[in-house]
C-alpha cells in the first residue's frame, strides 16, 4: 500500500457509497460464516496470533493526557516588562 491509495472517508460517506452499492464487502459472505470458521479465520491472522484470547476482558479504557504547551522564555527586553 502506498500514500496514493489511502483515502479518508466519513461515516456519511461510506453510508452513501454503500447505498450505491460501491462497497466491496461481501456482506452475505461474511453472514454466512459459521463460528468454526470465524474462529479458523482469526487463527490463522498473523496480526492476531500473539494476543491473548482474554485480552478484551482485561483492556482498560484509557484517554492520553493532554500535552504541556511549549514554554518560551523570552529577554526582558522582548517581553515589554521593565527590567
């Protein structure tokens, strides 16, 4: 994959494209998986193979911390305060 074939799209979007029927998901195939075949599936993803099966039971939510703007430190002369 290249940076020419990255496209953003928002939810309006991808809700309009689908309704045109653009969307390359085979959703009938995807329903029709039995969970044998789900759980095959998800065996055999290399990006997967290393998690943990109760991962999801052990995740916390967690929001990054908002950053520290930088600090400028400027000469009195510069700021307009008397010296």
């Amino acid at each position: 994959m290249n940076a020419n074939s990255i496209r953003r799209y928002s939810a309006a979007d991808l809700a309009r494209r689908r309704a045109r029927g653009e969307s390359r998901t085979d959703l009938a195939r995807v329903r029709a998986k039995t969970e044998a075949e789900l759980e095959r599936d998800i065996a055999s993803d290399p990006d997967i193979r290393d998690v943990p099966k109760d991962w999801a039971e052990k995740a916390e939510a967690a929001m990054p911390t908002p950053k520290r703007p930088p600090r400028r430190r400027y000469p009195a002369n510069m700021t307009g305060t008397p010296p």
